[in-house]
C-alpha cells in the first residue's frame, strides 16, 4: 500500500515514516504543501495523510485541489488539537478522517485499514487470483492450502500485481509504486524480486508471473 505523507514537522515526519514502512507500506513524503500537491495530483496513492499547517500550499488547499481534479484517493488530515475549525472545514471539503497531534502511529496504521475497508469493501482485504491469495490485513500469502512466506518488499509487488490480473505494468511503475523513490532508471530491482516470487510461489501452470518483453510485467491467469 502506498502512501503520501505532506508534513513540515522533520520530528514528526521521521517517526510515522519509519512507523509505517515497519507495518509494511511504501512511504513517499513530502515537508512542503507546492510539492504535496505536485505528487497527490500527478502519482498514484492509496493513502494520503495531510498535515493542515504545511509550508506553501496548506493541507486543506491541497484537498481542495486534489478533490476539485476528481480524485476519491482516501485522505486523512494531521492536526493540532485546537485546530476544530479546519477540522470541520476539511471533513466538508472531503477528507474521510483526521488524527489530531500527537498520536501513536500505531493509531494512525488503524486507521488507514480502517478507511481501505469502509472505501473498499471488506472483501477487498483479500485479494484473490486463481489459487493465490494475499490478505492485506495480516500480510499472509496462502497458495491453495500452503503458506508462503514473502518479504514487505515482495508482498508490495505481489499485491500490485494482483491488483488487476492480466494488466501488463511497466518497470517503471512498478519501482514508484513498490519502492516508492527516485531510482536509477536501469536499475534489476524489479527482476531480482520478480525471480525471487517466482522461486518461493513456484506458481501452477495456470497463474504466472509474465515478462514482457521491453515493458514490464504481469499476472496471468487462466481458468483451465
């Protein structure tokens, strides 16, 4: 799961990073509202947490952009205490919850599952491609009756990969997605982690993880 984080506090910023790449999310942050904006308009999220007061652009004025460009991308605002005005303000302009400061990130990792499954849906905690199944609650991959033990990294890739089935992702959307920073463009990081599911899964002849060729991958399945 991929997430912005938009706040100026280095302290505060530092400690829900490290909190939610623990827990398993891939973390790109921003300490300016102009550059938030820039990156929650223009990549692809499945969680943006906003602090209100942010240099630039403030959170609430990024919200309103992001929503105004018809974006549904679950938003959560990071206030003070005593900030109930832009509370209610930015629940009105469309965030879908807020954390007030300070907090534990353990609360905050709640939250987010909380939020993924009241926008999508219980069933969507599990996703499952053919005999494949990864819960995204407790990071367990079961085929058929066998668990399989991934890493953070290759649980990020695979549930990227399972997202839509058949759908041919570039290399490069993959390193921003799974990796989630800047990279060297030629880098084997994709290839390596893709060998390394390939090896652990050891897939049925029916599901597959499919290079192609000069664009990326995919997950191929088939019913027979």
């Amino acid at each position: 799961m991929k997430v912005l984080l938009v706040e100026d506090e280095s302290k505060i910023a530092n400690f829900v990073c490290a909190g939610l790449r623990e827990h398993g999310f891939t973390v790109d942050h921003c300490e300016d509202g102009t550059r938030g904006y820039e990156y929650g308009t223009t990549r692809e999220y499945d969680v943006i947490l906003l602090d209100i007061m942010v240099p630039g652009r403030d959170g609430l004025s990024i919200l309103k952009g992001i929503r105004r460009q018809g974006s549904n991308v679950p938003v959560i605002l990071l206030t003070a205490r005593n900030e109930l005005d832009d509370r209610l303000e930015g629940l009105n302009l469309g965030a879908d919850d807020y954390l007030a400061k300070p907090f534990f990130v353990e609360e905050l990792v709640a939250r987010i599952h909380a939020l993924m499954r009241r926008v999508s849906g219980e069933r969507q905690n599990m996703l499952t491609v053919g005999p494949l199944k990864l819960d995204r609650l407790t990071r367990v991959a079961q085929l058929g009756e066998r668990a399989v033990e991934l890493t953070s990294r290759e649980f990020n890739l695979m549930e990227y990969l399972m997202r839509s089935p058949d759908r041919v992702y570039t290399r490069t959307q993959i390193l921003e997605h799974v990796w989630g920073y800047d990279f060297e463009p030629q880098t084997n990081m994709v290839d390596v982690c893709i060998q390394r599911l390939r090896k652990k899964l050891d897939l049925p002849a029916n599901l597959s993880i499919d290079a192609v060729r000069g664009v990326g991958y995919r997950l191929k399945h088939s019913d027979a």
